[in-house]
C-alpha cells in the first residue's frame, strides 16, 4: 500500500504526526531530483523521522522500480504536480493523489487554505482525474475533502 501526497514542504510535523499514524506506513519516500542529490537534506530530513520508519530519497524517474521493491507500506512525497507526473508517466502507478500543500504564488488561484494552483498545475492535475487517479485534496487524515476537482 502506498499513500502519495503533493506537498512542496515534503517532510514536515503533519507528515510525521498525522499521516504516518493514519496510513500505517513503515516508509517514507522523498521522490525529488534535488533532494536526491543533497545529503544534508536528507540528513535534515531524517532527523524529524522515527527510527523505526524506513526512509529514502529518490529520484523521480526511479520512484516505480523503488516501489516495486518495497516490501512495507509507503507515503510517498512529491514537491509538485510535475514531479509527481513526471513518475506516474514513468510507469508510477497509484490511485489516489493526496494534494495537500502548494505554497500560493503569483498567477496562482487559491483552491483551499493550503493550495493554490497555476493554470498549469491544475491541468496536470485534470490529467490525473482523466486518468482515473482520485484527487483527495486535504492537509490532514481528519480534514474532510476540500475541493471537488
């Protein structure tokens, strides 16, 4: 089982706190090039991780091939709705798509307390509606969904 989840803070307390409770997961996946390539982000990145939970950076095009191999359940974290299908059309499968935080920035339009999208973004994001991939728009597991897209 895996969870994936848009949030251009990646790791961060509702991560830790809400989402790893709720999902179960016994990993967390960092799916970003930069990060990737930054040992001390990840560095900074595990230290906010329980030792108990297996943690890991990739890169994006190699999301599918990590998953394949993953034997525990998952949250899997990208910055940006490009990153994210970037992987899904490198063969990441996945079902649902927790969008739950895309900092508001010009040219933006506000969807929700924690998402503000540009045209571009929300075009990627009707691709993965198209696609059948669920939206589920929320910070946080008790949130209810806060946009219908």
């Amino acid at each position: 089982m895996q969870w994936v989840r848009i949030d251009n803070r990646l790791v961060h307390g509702q991560i830790i706190e809400t989402w790893l409770p709720h999902t179960r997961a016994g990993a967390i996946f960092v799916a970003n090039d930069k990060v990737a390539e930054d040992a001390i982000q990840q560095e900074i990145m595990a230290l906010a991780i329980p030792q108990s939970i297996q943690f890991s950076c990739t890169r994006i095009l190699d999301v599918a091939q990590t998953m394949r191999s993953l034997s525990v359940s998952a949250i899997v974290l990208f910055a940006t709705c490009a990153d994210a299908m970037k992987a899904y059309e490198n063969d990441f499968s996945f079902d649902v798509l927790n969008v739950g935080n895309i900092h508001y920035g010009q040219g933006k339009r506000q969807l929700s307390a924690s998402v503000a999208l540009s045209i571009e973004e929300e075009e990627l994001l009707r691709r993965f509606a198209l696609s059948g991939v669920r939206l589920d728009f929320r910070c946080v597991p008790n949130d209810p969904v806060q946009v219908k897209f």
